[in-house]
C-alpha cells in the first residue's frame, strides 16, 4: 500500500512539473515589429521595438518604444497601450489574441497605429492598420513581432 502511495505522489509531482510555465515562452520581454504593406508586393512600412510586461489580468505596460524606420508619423513621445487574452499556457507554450495601440506624440499630428493578432509562443502575427491626419500616416498591412 505504501509502494502505491509513493508511485501516485511521485506522479503527482511529475505532472505538476509538466504543468509550469516556461518564462522563456511568456508576453513579457523584448520585442522587434516588422510592418510590412498589404497587397501583392508587400514592403517594409515601420520596424520598431518595445518592451511588453502583463499587468493586471489582460492588460500590457508596454515602454521603451523605438522606431527603428525613420518617419514622421511617430516621433519620440509617441505613446502605446496594449492587451493580450491567453488561451492557453500548457508546458510553456503561450497562445492567443494580441492588440497594441500606438498614439504619436501630442506635437507629431494625430496618428494612431492599432495592431491585432495572434500570440504564438514568442511571436506575434497579425494586421496593422494606421489612421492619421500627417500627410502620409495612413496604411494597413500584415506584422511580426518576433521576442528576443
């Protein structure tokens, strides 16, 4: 009797390791976003990297936000907000929907770049669309967002 117990808390314990997360494969961290344009002969638009953390239930602090592109949509100031609904965190595999907003600078016009997709492990792929009054701040197309 002794010999069953021991072999189902040895499994217990197995299958609660099996269960952890993978810090590895989480929201938080560093990320890199290649914008590209839609249609048929898609092309680089903006890159950019941030910094994502979950706070507080399905909400993002994203900081440390940096146009790689040069372009006068977005310029330093530029503010972003995001959230995530995880549909699953099983053996350190995150997955699910994704939104970010990115709204310029007070001084750099009008202009807001929304993104929404899906979190698979450490990437993020979906559609962009960005809204503006700056001559030139309008578009929509497909990303990647890459962790690392």
């Amino acid at each position: 009797m002794q010999r069953i117990q021991t072999l189902v808390l040895v499994g217990f314990a197995l299958l609660l390791a099996a269960c952890g997360s993978n810090s590895n494969n989480t929201i938080n961290g560093n990320w890199t976003a290649a914008l590209m344009s839609g249609g048929s002969n898609s092309s680089p638009v903006f890159n950019f990297s941030v910094t994502l953390a979950a706070s507080g239930g399905s909400n993002l602090s994203v900081t440390n936000l940096n146009f790689t592109t040069a372009n006068s949509c977005f310029t330093s100031g530029s503010t972003a907000t995001g959230g995530f609904t995880l549909s699953g965190n099983m053996n350190g595999v995150t997955a699910g929907g994704f939104q970010m907003s990115i709204q310029s600078a007070p001084n750099g016009g009008n202009n807001l770049l929304t993104l929404q997709g899906t979190v698979n492990n450490n990437t993020v792929t979906g559609n962009w669309t960005l809204t503006g009054t700056t001559a030139g701040c309008t578009g929509s197309g497909s990303f990647t967002m890459n962790k690392g």
